[in-house]
C-alpha cells in the first residue's frame, strides 16, 4: 500500500562524516541508537564504517546484536545495564560502566570484558563520582576487566567548561589515559576545544542537524495523496468537528498519521509545486491539507525535504530534532539513494 515513505541520501552521510572528522580532527563514535535516529541503523553503520568510524554506540544489546548479526565488525560501545556479561562478550561488544555498583556487578561476572568507565561531572544521570573515582579504579585493576575509554556527557552549553574541567581533574587520576579514548563532546559541542580528548561521539550531526557546520541533510518525507475530496465552505473535517473549511475547495488526504510517528501537535504544511495546510485534527493513519485546486490522487506532497526543512519544521512544530526524528516509526519505509 502506498502511504508514505522516507528518502535517505547515502552520500550527504557520507560528506557530513567526512566534513565532520576534517573539522574535528579527531576519532569518532558514531551514536546509532533508536535505528540511527530513525535513519535505518544498518545502512548508516554500513556508511560510516566504510568510512574508519572507530567505534558505533547504540543505547541497547538488542541493537547490538542486531548489528553483529548483519555483519558489522566495527567495535560497538552499549550504552545500556545488561547483567549477561556473556552475551556482551560473545558478541564482542565493550560495555559502559554506569555506577560504582554496577561496575561491582561487572567484576563478580568474571568474565573479560572491554569498558569505558563514564565519569559523573553534573548532568546527574551516570557516572562513577570523583569521590569513587579511587576505588573503581582499584577494582577495576583487579579485576578481568581491560578499561579502553572514559567520557563524560554534557548537559549544557552553560556547563560545559566546568564539567570539562572537572573531567580533566578526574582524567588526570587515571594512569595512562593517553591510551584509551577519551570523549565528551556529542555532535553540539563539535567545536569545542579539549586537548585531552581524542574521540568525538556524534549522532543527531550526522544526519545534518548543526547550527556552525555546513551540513547536508540526509532525510526527506514523501506522503501520498490517497483522496482528493471537493469541500464547500463550512464543512467539517476530521473527529470531532474542531475544523471547517474557510472557503470552498478540497481536501488531501495524505497517508501520514500519528501511527507513523507524525504528531498530533504537529500543524502540517505540505508542499508539492505549492504549500497546503493541515485542515481538521491528524489521524492514526491520515492527515488532510486543504487546497484551493485538485490535486491528481497518488501524487507525491514533500514533508520534509528541499522545501520545507528540518528547522522549518522544528520552528512550525515547535519541536526539537531529536524528538522529531526519534518519533518516526519504522512502519514508514525507506528508501536509499
């Protein structure tokens, strides 16, 4: 059935990686969570690590997993608690370490596993505080775990410098750090200098979303027009009778619903030669725009794409990037060009 479908230029990827690593200068952790940020997870590691990507994090084992079993090699970061230790390490799959408790959990396992240890510097969520910075690291060094990375998350522009500071500080108790990958930036603070890290872990960048890098956007949202319905003046559309027709025209109907991940807060603007807006409230599987000419039924209306932007959207939705793109279901097939 022909709904909608989401286009995904493959070499736009490709030059935001490399753009990426040229203006950072550093290695990179591709973070592929939440199927690559509704990006379709095996294509983009397929991408990046075809590119040398040094390692792809993703926020469960079952991503993992999902990874291995279509043949990326590439080293995977797992952001998420898992107790089968053996599983991880079947799977070759090195583990974050979330609290001085859970690394306990890890070294009673027994079993020889690769981590990064995330240091608590005040976003408050995870992370080995510097109060037990001392005793993980004792534990760590009598333990059957090889520690191959520290990192930190910043929780605001605002923070920054003072949880990179308190990083440092923290950075400079463990031996050899000049050895493990060291990361704190994510794909906002790109540009930011640290001397003492050599990784970046990059998502939401990857797929073109920064305010400083000239980015290419990688994501286009097709829908199809389904009906087009003659409306007169004063009729209602959609439940509940919140809206009518201002004047008379017809009525799109467009294969796109809050089932696939579009909102029913979103106020949808749909462009095709011409820009249409949303009439009536948006269905599980349906939305209508309103336009004052017919429009052949089956043709393509653009919801995101060379016309209407992802900041277009974010400023008409009045939602941020992640959310948008994170809400999108996989029902919405892909295509790749």
């Amino acid at each position: 059935m022909m709904r909608s479908k989401i286009i995904l230029n493959l070499q736009n990827l490709k030059d935001n990686y490399l753009n990426i690593k040229k203006e950072a200068k550093k290695e990179i952790i591709a973070v592929l969570k939440d199927n690559a940020y509704g990006h379709d997870i095996i294509h983009v590691a397929k991408i990046v690590s075809s590119l040398g990507c040094k390692m792809i994090a993703v926020a469960t084992l079952e991503e993992a997993i999902f990874l291995r079993k279509n043949l990326i090699f590439t080293p995977i970061l797992l952001f998420e608690r898992v107790k089968n230790y053996r599983l991880i390490s079947t799977y070759h799959i090195t583990s974050c370490v979330q609290s001085l408790e859970h690394l306990k959990e890890m070294v009673a396992s027994k079993i020889p596993l690769p981590i990064h240890l995330e240091l608590e510097t005040g976003f408050n969520r995870f992370g080995i505080a510097n109060s037990e910075l001392k005793e993980a690291l004792t534990l760590i060094n009598h333990s059957s775990l090889s520690l191959k990375g520290v990192y930190t998350h910043i929780s605001d522009n605002q923070t920054y410098d003072d949880q990179k500071n308190q990083f440092n500080e923290m950075l400079n108790k463990i031996p050899n750090y000049q050895n493990l990958l060291i990361h704190i930036a994510s794909s906002e603070y790109i540009l930011k200098e640290n001397d003492l890290t050599n990784t970046i872990r990059i998502g939401m960048c990857l797929y073109g979303i920064h305010d400083q890098l000239a980015l290419k956007p990688v994501m286009s949202i097709y829908s199809y027009v389904l009906r087009c319905k003659k409306i007169n003046k004063g009729e209602y559309v959609s439940y509940h009778c919140k809206d009518k027709a201002q004047s008379d025209g017809y009525v799109l109907t467009l294969g796109m619903g809050y089932g696939d991940g579009w909102k029913k807060t979103y106020q949808t603007v749909g462009y095709q030669e011409k820009y249409f807006n949303q009439i009536g409230v948006t269905n599980m599987d349906a939305l209508m725009l309103f336009s004052k000419t017919p429009l052949k039924e089956l043709s393509l209306v653009e919801l995101l794409g060379e016309h209407l932007t992802i900041k277009d959207l974010m400023k008409t939705y009045q939602v941020d990037s992640y959310d948008f793109y994170a809400s999108l279901s996989t029902r919405i097939p892909r295509e790749f060009i």
